[in-house]
C-alpha cells in the first residue's frame, strides 16, 4: 500500500501537514533507492569474488605448495651433498698427498676413489677412519705412489770437473799469449794444484 496524498486526505491530515509528510515520504524513498543500487552493485562485486575464490580452490594451493616444498628441500639437500662431496675430496686429496701420491697420478686416484669418498666420514675437515684409503693406497693405488730414492753424484763424473786433464806447469808455460798464460795460472792456482 502506498502512501498518497489521497489516503492523507481521507485520514484527516491537513493540506498543508499532507506536503511535508509527502516530501518525507520522498526523500526517504529516495535515499532507500540509493541504498538499494549500492547493494545491487556490490552483491554483483560478490558474484565476481565468488567466482575468483572457486577458481582459486580449483587451482589447488596445497599441492602446489606442497611441490614447491619438496622442491625446495630436494635443492636444500643437493647443496649440502655437493658441499659433502667437496670438503671430502679436499681431505681425500691432501690425504693422497701425504701418502706420496702427486701430480698425474694424484688427478688418476681421484678419479677413481669416488665410491670409497662416498664412504667416509668427516668431520672438522679430517677423516675419521682412513683404512679404506690406506688399502687402496697399499693394494689398488701402489703403482701411483712415487718413489722417493736419494742417489749421489755420478763418480764417472765427479762434480765441477769437465772431464778433461788439468794443464801442468809445462803446459802453461808453452802457452805464447800472455793473458790467456794468466788465465791458465789462475785456473791453476784455484784448483789447488799450486801447493
């Protein structure tokens, strides 16, 4: 039922009491009207969001972060086996060093201890059980290990000597140049044949 000028009338209202009610009416309409396009606006904002939340849920968040953490932990563990592996092989390689094993042949045993480094345990950047290492340094890895000798002078020819016969006194004296006869007396003399 609406509210009119005619029902306002028939109740007894006064004309001019009937006018402003009527004016009420309208601005209270009106500001209902508005009130009522802003709901309409924002219940269509819903419908959009609604559809932005479905479309999220469908998108599985949990497994994707659940990926992405395996992912994540898989790199972590990666990083540390490499860090593992290179403090190994540095140990492993000073190891090798110690025991006599150098330069091309060092290269080869590295090559070849992959699965024993594997092996090992390490800690404050020393190994703490090295029977793997010493077996095969001892058995596989014997023909890598240099040989260190010490040999003295070849006596055939002993050092500071050129293999030829020292000149004797006659011999410098027949020289006819006089300072290549000074240089012969030097020499000479040096040698300790002077005495």
């Amino acid at each position: 039922m609406a509210l009119t000028r005619k029902m306002l009338e028939a109740l007894g209202v006064e004309e001019k009491a009937v006018d402003q009610i009527i004016d009420a009416h309208i601005e209270v309409v009106n500001g209902l009207k508005d009130q009522l396009k802003i709901y309409e606006e924002d219940a269509g904002k819903y419908a959009e969001a609604k559809a932005e939340l479905d479309g999220l849920k469908r998108e599985d968040y949990k497994a994707k972060f659940e990926k992405e953490h395996s992912d994540f932990e898989a790199y972590k563990k990666s990083i540390e086996e490499k860090e593992s592996r290179a403090a190994k092989e540095k140990v492993v390689r000073e190891f090798f060093e110690n025991k006599g094993i150098t330069g091309a042949n060092l290269d080869i045993a590295m090559r070849g201890v992959t699965a024993e480094m594997a092996q090992l345990e390490v800690a404050d950047g020393k190994i703490k059980d090295t029977k793997i290492l010493d077996d095969l340094v001892k058995g596989t890895y014997s023909g890598l290990v240099a040989k260190i000798g010490k040999k003295g002078a070849d006596t055939a020819t002993p050092p500071g000597s050129s293999g030829a016969t020292p000149m004797t006194k006659k011999d410098i004296m027949a020289i006819k140049d006089t300072t290549e006869r000074q240089k012969a007396w030097v020499e000479y003399l040096t040698k300790g044949n002077g005495n």
